[in-house]
C-alpha cells in the first residue's frame, strides 16, 4: 500500500463541536488536505510542541517520550491506516534498535508525539482518497459548476447546520468555500456529506 508523507498545516477551533479542534494535514508534495476533528487536550498537546513551548510539569506525551528515550527506544514514523465511519486508526513505528515494533494509537496522540519525536507522518493512499480534500480539484469543480449555470450567483439561504437536504452541486460549492475561508472543520463536514451520498 502505497503511503503519503504529511504536514502539519494548523489546527483550528471547531465551531460546531465544544471543546474539539481540526487538526489539518497537507501532503508533503501535493494539494490534498486531511482535516481530523480531535479533542482540546491533545490539540493543546500538539500546539505546545509547535510552538516550542515548555510546560513547568511534563504533559503525558512528553512523559511518554522520557520513558521510551530511557530505554532506547525511538518513534520512527507514524502511519494513518484506516478510516471507519470517520474515525481515523494510527499506528506508532517504534524501533529498539533491534526490532520493528508496530502500536496502535489514537490519530491525535499519535501526531502529538510525532513532533515530539520529529519523525515523519503518513497516510495511506487510500485514506487520502476516501476523506481528503483536493483544494485544487475543489476549487475548479465550483468555476466549473458555476459555468454550467452563471445565473446561479445567490445563496441558497440554508443554515449551514442543515447540509442534508443540500443537492450535491450545493456540497461542493460550500466545500469550496469552507476551504477558501480554511474553514477546515466545516469542509470536513461536508466532505463527509458527499463521501455518504456517493456510497448509497
């Protein structure tokens, strides 16, 4: 299986969810963006190494670390190999310096010791396909859609909570524009809205 190196584009308060962010990775070489809704612990967890912060008392990932670092244990790589119902599956590459061992971890943990470890995040093709977002792709559906029908230039007027009696067209358009605004928790939404259509 074929896996895609990622980065980390930023996190962002979700506006629908209390307490929850978007964490949104990038391909390293590429348009695609994958938003992952996490909760505000492991989000605090990430943005404090990000900004190279240092906590008076060491956050449960910088334990983590301690203890593996101890042992000569190191984080290789992480990797993002499945998506069911909209929960992403993660495991740690570790190495003791004499075998390969593979750990099941949550997406959000496993991210937050990635860039404690500075070791690189991937995903799966396949994951890619099913949930990612083609900012580029995106972005010419809606001129092409818009060409298809140039008097269509009003808003629907739908509240944006309500995407389920949206037509697909209409998906795409406030797709586009939720990634325009980098409104990524909100394009995860809908994403996953047309994701649902087109397996039914």
């Amino acid at each position: 299986m074929k896996k895609i190196k990622l980065e980390i584009i930023g996190l962002s308060y979700s506006q629908t969810q209390s307490g929850a962010y978007a964490l949104v990775l990038g391909e390293s070489e590429g348009n695609r963006r994958l938003p992952i809704i996490i909760g505000g612990f492991e989000a605090q967890a990430i943005a404090i190494q990000l900004e190279k912060l240092v906590p008076t008392r060491p956050l449960t990932h910088d334990l983590f670390k301690s203890l593996t670092d101890a042992f000569n244990i190191r984080l290789l790589e992480i990797l993002i190999y499945s998506m069911v119902e909209g929960v992403f599956y993660a495991r740690l590459i570790c190495t003791n310096g004499e075998s390969d061992i593979e750990i099941d971890a949550r997406t959000s943990d496993a991210v937050a010791l990635a860039v404690r470890y500075e070791c690189p995040i991937y995903a799966n093709e396949s994951i890619l396909e099913e949930a990612g977002v083609n900012v580029e792709d995106e972005g010419l559906a809606f001129l092409q859609d818009k060409e298809e029908d140039p008097t269509d230039d009003e808003e629907d007027g739908l509240p944006d909570d309500d995407i389920s009696i949206l037509s697909v067209r209409e998906l795409k358009e406030r797709l586009t524009q939720a990634i325009e605004n980098e409104e990524y928790e909100k394009a995860a939404r809908l994403r996953d809205e047309l994701s649902n259509r087109s397996a039914s």
